[in-house]
C-alpha cells in the first residue's frame, strides 16, 4: 500500500513538474515570436519594456515583412493604451528621390502589456532585393488631457513621436536581414495653422479670398525653404446649424519659394492687388499683414510660414454658395522639407504634428464703409492718376479740333498716300536699276 501511494506522489509531482514547464513555455511564448518574427539578433527583454500608465508615448523598436506581403512595426506603447488611432510615416524612397505618406497601424497584436504589432495598412511591399523604410514618426490620436491645449483655436488631430529611423531589408538567397541606422529627419517643435481673410467687397457681393498658412519653427536652423509638401483638407461649416460641408478633400500639394498669389483688397473696383510669397519668414509675414494682437503673440515663438491654399469666393466662398459657412483646415501637417543650410541643400522627412486651424480669422478685417470707399478710390486716383490726365487731355483735344477733324483725316490720307509710294519706290529701286542695265545692253 505505501508502494502504491508513493507512486501516486511521483506521478503527481511529475504531472506538476511538466504543467510548471508548460505555463513557464506559454509566458516566455510572446518574446520568442517577436524574435522570430523579427530578426535573428533582434533580443526582446521584457523588462526593458516597461509598464507606465502615465506615459502615451510611442516608441518603434522593429520591422519586419510578411511573406504575405505586409509591413509590420512593433512599438512600444508604455501606457498599453488601446483607445488610440496610431499611424506612421514613411517613405520607400531615399535621399532626393523621397516621398513621405502617413499609414494607418491596424491588426494589433499584443505581445506583452507594452509591446504590440501593427500592420502598415495600404502599403505594397517593393520587389527589390534592397528595400528601403524612411521612418521620421509615429502618431496617436491627439488628447486634450495628456497632450494639452494648443495655440490659439486650434484642434488637435494627431500627435507625433520622433523616429528618425531609417530601416534597410535586404534578401539575400531567399533570406531577409534588416538594419537599421538614424535619418535626418527634421522636428517641428512649435506650429499653428491659421488663415487670412482679404476683403474685397462690391456693390451686392462681397469677392474676398481666404488664405490658409501653416507657420511653425525647428529643432534644426535652416536659412532657407526650397519647398515644402503640405497634407490637409478644408471644411465649411454652417453658422447655425453646425453642419459639415467638404470644400477641399485631404490632399497632399507641393508648395515651392518661386509660388505666389494675389487677391483683391478694397472696394469694388477701386481695390489694390495685395501679393505675397508662399513661403516666407515669419518677420516677412507679420510686416505684410494686418493681424491682430493675438496672432502677433502666437507667432512670436515660430520663425516660418508657409500658405497651402487660397480659397476664392468663386471657388465656393460663403456668398457665392447659398450657405453661410465658416472654413476650417483640417490634420494639416508638413510631411517633407526642401531646405538650405550652411550652401548645403536637404530633402528630409518632417516630424510634425495633424492640427486643424480655428475658424477664426487672423488679420483684422476692415468694417467697410463710404469712408472706406472713398479712400479706394483715393488709392486708386493716387496709382493711375498720370493715366487719367492722359485720357483727359486726349478727349480735351478731340473736342477742340472737331471742327478740323475731316481736314486733318484728309490730310492724314494724303500722308499715308505719300508715304506708301515713298516706300513702293525705296523697295522698287533694285528692280528698276536691273531692269535699266539690261536695256543699256
């Protein structure tokens, strides 16, 4: 009988021995896909992945493509926060040939409490043998009580995290080996998106145009702006009911130093043209507009401004539409920077918040009246004056010799006369000397 029941102990302590190992296998399990998944060295240590529930930020520790044909990011998330949107930027191109897009991370994955992969949503894999993945950032979803209050009326989109990684995937006899070593991507340490009204209104409509810029400074001094690629999109909405109309779809433009714009400011017909480059200095900026007090405080802490769109009243303004709307620039962000340092030129990625603009506007606005009219025309007399008394002095004069009129067509008919057979003779000559030489022969 004791035989029997120390039996029964061993094989409940080996049975416990083997279920210990299996609930150890099944803990460490996570770590071992990311390293299988991942690359060979690649050494996940959960304890250097932390647990922080203050701390939203985002942290990209590894690539890795699928034989499927996906790209997926492990990031590390502190917080383990599973409400927020997160997207990344990349670009598969380098140096000057780069294009940076924003995807959006789905299919996640939970590896431990703080390690999670995403699949890049939309993005195709490159057939290449070398396959390139220019990583500047990584974005959440902005919230207002871990993130704070931002310039003015803006709203917050998404918030970015620096990378500034660029990943290099290359196949070598049908295996994949990455390697990964710092970009020079460009940080946006202060931006705001706002927008310029230009009013220039007539007799039954007002035919103004709206202005939007973003203006924003670096972590990096640069002396100068080649170009700039711009994401947003504009929307109209109505002042009483709060209803949403598309105006521009999220669209990506290329704005350059040689871009400028114009529009009509002042009354009616006597209003002047007001020109401004696309990109400028901040400096530049605040001399050339009227703006108000609030904006000339926001911009004290921003050093460019570039404008990425001009909305004309024709272009679907508040008084052509039968809607009174208010216009709104929506996740506008710089995704790539054209720029000059020290004679050297770079084309860099940009890490730089989604933020939409207020519908507030930020110069002030003149309350146009007969006064306001009156010196429109005074501006205008001022600028073409030397025309005017032209056109005066020329009508002046017609009335006066109007009795003369028909004697000075006649004689000017006479002039014409003249003048053509002096030309017909001057341009005859040569024939004419040919023609006598062959008759004296």
């Amino acid at each position: 009988m004791n035989k029997i029941n120390q039996r029964r102990k061993s094989v409940m302590l080996i049975l416990l021995a083997i279920l210990f190992l299996i609930m150890s296998w099944v803990t460490l399990l996570p770590s071992a896909i990311v390293s299988a998944d991942t690359v060979r060295d690649f050494e996940f240590n959960e304890a250097d992945y932390s647990f922080n529930e203050n701390d939203h930020s985002l942290k990209l520790i590894q690539i890795a493509e699928s034989e499927t044909g996906k790209l997926y990011v492990y990031v590390y998330q502190p917080s383990g926060a599973e409400t927020f949107s997160l997207q990344i930027r990349l670009s598969q191109s380098i140096s000057e040939n780069a294009i940076w897009q924003d995807y959006f991370l789905t299919d996640r994955v939970a590896y431990t409490d703080t390690v999670f992969r995403y699949a890049v949503d939309g993005l195709e894999l490159k057939p290449d043998a070398l396959r390139y993945y220019d990583i500047p950032a990584l974005y959440r979803k902005y919230d207002k009580d871990y993130d704070g209050e931002l310039d003015g009326e803006n709203i917050g989109g998404y918030i970015s995290f620096a990378v500034k990684q660029l990943w290099t995937a290359t196949t070598v006899n049908g295996q994949v080996s990455y390697t990964m070593q710092e970009n020079a991507s460009i940080v946006v340490t202060s931006q705001y998106v706002g927008q310029i009204y230009y009013g220039n209104p007539g007799m039954f409509l007002d035919e103004g145009t709206t202005s939007f810029y973003i203006a924003f400074d670096t972590d990096i001094r640069m002396d100068d702006i080649y170009e700039a690629d711009i994401s947003y999109g504009i929307i109209g909405e109505h002042i009483t009911t709060g209803a949403i109309y598309e105006i521009v779809p999220y669209q990506t433009v290329t704005i350059t130093a040689e871009g400028e714009a114009s529009a009509k400011v002042g009354w009616s017909w006597f209003a002047q043209t007001h020109t401004w480059k696309d990109i400028q200095s901040k400096d530049d900026f605040v001399k050339a507009e009227n703006l108000n007090d609030e904006t000339k405080d926001i911009l004290k802490t921003k050093k460019w401004v570039i404008r990425f769109h001009n909305l004309y009243s024709n272009d679907g303004g508040p008084w052509v539409k039968p809607l009174p709307l208010e216009y709104r620039a929506t996740d506008t962000t710089i995704l790539r920077l054209n720029y000059v340092r020290d004679g050297k030129t770079y084309n860099v990625g940009v890490v730089s918040d989604k933020q939409s603009s207020g519908t507030n506007i930020d110069n002030v606005i003149e309350d146009w009246s007969f006064k306001d009219w009156w010196e429109s025309v005074k501006a205008w007399f001022k600028k073409y004056w030397h025309w005017l008394v032209i056109a005066v002095v020329g009508v002046i004069a017609i009335i006066i010799l109007s009795p003369f009129l028909p004697l000075i067509f006649t004689a000017i008919g006479h002039l014409f006369v003249l003048l053509f057979k002096g030309l017909w003779w001057l341009i005859s000559a040569p024939v004419r000397l040919i023609v006598a030489l062959f008759k004296k022969e």
